[in-house]
C-alpha cells in the first residue's frame, strides 16, 4: 500500500480503532499519523500500515501539516462521511 503525506487514513485495530488520522510520512512498513488533538504533530502515532485504511485522495499539502490544519480537515471531513 502506498500511503502518501497529507492523506486520510482510518485505523482498523489497536485502542484507537475507527479513528480517522491525517498521514505525516511513509516509512516502509510504518506510517506516522497525528489527529491535531490527541497525536499532534510534534508527537505523532506510528502504525503498522496493516493496520489502517488510507484514502486516495490528498486533504492537506505537506506544508499545511500543522495540528490546526489537521483537525479543521478532519472536522470537514467527518462531517461529509
């Protein structure tokens, strides 16, 4: 699965199943993922990328990945879902 910064992504296992997460970067089997609130972008969560569900479809550029861009996209994004 190729998972691209900037893209929605929907964990399907761990504590944190069914949240949504913007993706920070790709790092072979893993992917760094933050929210704005809980994983900010200083502190981000790492997944096993067997573990999330990642959209296509780019939301944020990867210069606009700052935890307020992120929760606004995800706001958005939740409410058209």
């Amino acid at each position: 699965m190729r998972c691209e910064a900037g893209c929605l992504a929907r964990s399907l296992s761990g504590h944190d199943k069914d949240n949504y997460y913007i993706i920070l970067s790709d790092e072979g089997r893993f992917v760094t993922v933050a929210d704005g609130k809980v994983r900010t972008v200083s502190a981000p969560k790492r997944k096993n990328k067997k573990h999330i569900q990642a959209d296509r479809t780019r939301l944020l550029d990867t210069a606009a990945l700052t935890d307020e861009n992120i929760r606004r996209a995800l706001a958005n994004c939740k409410t058209s879902i």
